[in-house]
C-alpha cells in the first residue's frame, strides 16, 4: 500500500503577492513530523504582480519543504491546478488557495483524518481570517464579506462536496476521476470546478468527509464586500452550473426563480436584511442558469473574483 506520510501540497495562485506572501509565511509554521515527506508546488498562472519576484526569493532560501514553482500559460485555476497535480509526487494531494492563512496543525490533521476514518478526500474548515489591516469579521456579517466558509460543526463527518479553499484526496482518486474541468472556476466560467469535481468523485464511488481539525484562514478583501460582488458572483454560479448540470427549467428553476423573488420580497418588508442578502444571490444564480441555457457564454477572465 502507499505511503500516506507523501504529501503534495498544492497552491494555484494569480496577482495576490501580499496574500502569497502571508500564507508562506505560515508554511513555515507547520507541524512537520519527521517521517513526512512534504512537497509545496506554486503555480503561477500568469501573474503581473510582484508574485514572480517572491517566488524567486522563496526558492533561495532554506524550505523545510521540497519547493517547486511552475508556472501555467492557459488562463484559469482549474488549469493551474492540473498543472500542479500533474508535477506532483504525493500519495495525499492537498489543494489551498493563496489568500489564506494555515493553522500550524493544518497538515498534520489533513494526513490524521487518512488514518483514522475510511475517508478518500478530505474538506478542512474554513474560518474567516482579517483584513489588510488586521481588524476580524463582525460575525452578523459575515455573509457580506463573500468568502468562502466551510464550518460543519465540531465532529468529524461525512459530506457530499469540497471547496478547494482547503481540501485533500488520495493519488487514487485523482487517478480515477480525472483533471478538474478546465471550462470551470476562476479565471474561465468563474466557479462549479469543486462541485463538478465533487460528483465525480461520488460517482466513482469515493467517500468524502470533513474534518474541523484541519483549518485555514481566509482573508477579508474589502474589494468583496457587500451586495454588488454578491449579485455578480452568484450570478456567474448560475452560469456555471449549466455547463455540468441539466436542471428542469420550467420543474425547478423557474419556481426556485418565483419562490425565491416572494421571499427577497418579503424578508425585505420585514426587515431581515441577512436573509435578504442570501436570498438575493439566489435569485440571480437562478437568473444566471436560465440566461446560460438560452445562450451559451463566452466567459470572460474572471481571475479576481476568487
């Protein structure tokens, strides 16, 4: 059987220096226990920023990790992502993005959920982290910073689907279920590459589960906040969901489209602006659906709204 102490850590990244900067500077924080044999691959997909200049620098200095940097020509983090996992060498693959922060315990609880549960993929919690100027999420707020939260309790569980903010799998998986879908995600359609992935992954009869042990710290972009990035991005979800997903439009969609307007409608007249702000995204993820089904689009770069 292999080895599941060879670990491939993973990080697709684009035009975020600062944020790379801070999530390297927490690499170097890890727990690495002696018998690991840990790998970080960065794979810059067609930065202009200062990122080249901080990877040459990351490469000249002394890494505890086996540090690669490569770099992706074709636009989009699923591609970037393929890249990476094409060079790696780990049994555990480990995919985080580059605008968060790792707990010291990160890797050590990605690799102890392998050996403890009968899992083949892994989702790790995903906590909102500070702003530029260090200052916390308001927690009545947190839906209007638009990051990605993934908090599933306290308990280690089974769950259907990853976010790729924070996941794992085994080399098995991926050699079975494939590359992510290209068309999907940041950088191409916007977003779906993880749910897509996701069902692959059941329907190659792999179990997911999630572990709250495992956590990172995503960063708050104030460039994300409030209702316009919302309408924006849900809209592009809906988009995207049409290239993998056959929903019945007059059976599902179009009343989720009705049910949702009654209740933006009415959470408004009550007052209940959270809900409000939820039920908003979903009325234009639906609206994004429909509109990719009348006419397929041609996606535009979308690189910064990840």
């Amino acid at each position: 059987m292999p080895s599941l102490s060879n670990i491939s850590v993973i990080v697709p990244t684009f035009n975020r220096g600062p944020s790379l900067q801070r999530l390297l500077a927490s690499l170097d924080s890890l727990e690495l226990p002696d018998l690991v044999h840990a790998e970080v691959i960065i794979v810059d997909n067609g930065s202009t920023d200062n990122t080249g200049e901080i990877l040459i620098q990351e490469k000249r200095r002394e890494n505890r990790f086996r540090f690669t940097v490569l770099k992706e020509e074709t636009k989009g983090k699923s591609s970037a992502v393929n890249c990476g996992i094409s060079s790696s060498q780990g049994e555990i693959l480990i995919l985080v993005d580059d605008d968060v922060v790792l707990h010291p315990k990160w890797l050590v609880k990605h690799m102890e959920c392998y050996h403890t549960t009968d899992f083949d993929a892994v989702q790790g919690r995903i906590l909102p982290g500070v702003d530029p100027e260090g200052r916390p999420a308001d927690p009545g707020r947190l839906r209007e910073y638009n990051i990605p939260i993934v908090d599933h309790g306290d308990e280690v569980k089974e769950i259907r689907g990853l976010l790729a903010t924070n996941i794992s799998f085994k080399r098995e998986v991926f050699e079975k279920v494939g590359f992510y879908d290209p068309r999907l995600g940041v950088g191409a359609s916007g977003f779906g590459e993880d749910t897509e992935y996701s069902m692959r992954i059941r329907k190659a009869g792999f179990k997911i589960g999630y572990t709250p042990h495992a956590v990172v710290y995503h960063e708050l972009d104030p460039r994300r906040y409030g209702r316009e990035y919302n309408r924006m991005a849900e809209y592009r979800k809906g988009l995207s969901r049409n290239i993998y997903r056959q929903d019945p439009i007059l059976f599902r969609v179009i009343p989720d489209l009705v049910a949702n307007c009654l209740r933006y409608g009415l959470y408004r007249l009550l007052g209940k602006s959270q809900k409000a702000y939820r039920t908003e995204g979903r009325i234009m993820k639906c609206w994004g659906y429909l509109v990719g089904k009348i006419h397929r689009p041609k996606f535009v770069d979308s690189s910064s709204e990840n």
